[in-house]
C-alpha cells in the first residue's frame, strides 16, 4: 500500500486563522495601504479639480481684458 498523504485531508475541518496570526495582520495592513492610497488618489483629483478650474477663470478673466483694452 502507498502511504501517501492525501493533499486535502478527508474528514479534518480546515483550520481557520486566529486573529494573531500573521495573515490577518497582512491582510489587515493590505487594507489600511488601500485606504491611504484611495485617500490619496482623491485628493490628487480634488486639486487637479481646482487647478483645472483656477486656470479656466484666467484665461477668461485675461480674454475680458483683452477685449476691453
């Protein structure tokens, strides 16, 4: 007979991760770096936002004075 063990156990229940253990940590961390990422990233589009809309009222407010000049 072969005594090879089975890559999935017959009869055993899989073994879940406690809360100490590492992988939850990481995983734990995975989410926190996404959610300074996603911060991030929206505040980059806020300021892109604001300098999109700065810059458009320039150039109006410079093509007004133009005109009146």
């Amino acid at each position: 007979m072969n005594d090879i063990k089975n890559k999935y156990p017959i009869g055993e229940l899989p073994q879940s991760a406690s809360p100490s253990s590492p992988i939850v940590d990481e995983i734990a961390e995975k989410k926190k770096n996404q959610k300074k990422s996603l911060i991030k990233m929206g505040a980059m589009g806020i300021l892109t936002l604001i300098l999109l809309i700065f810059s458009s009222m320039h150039m109006q407010i410079k093509q007004m004075t133009a005109e009146t000049a």
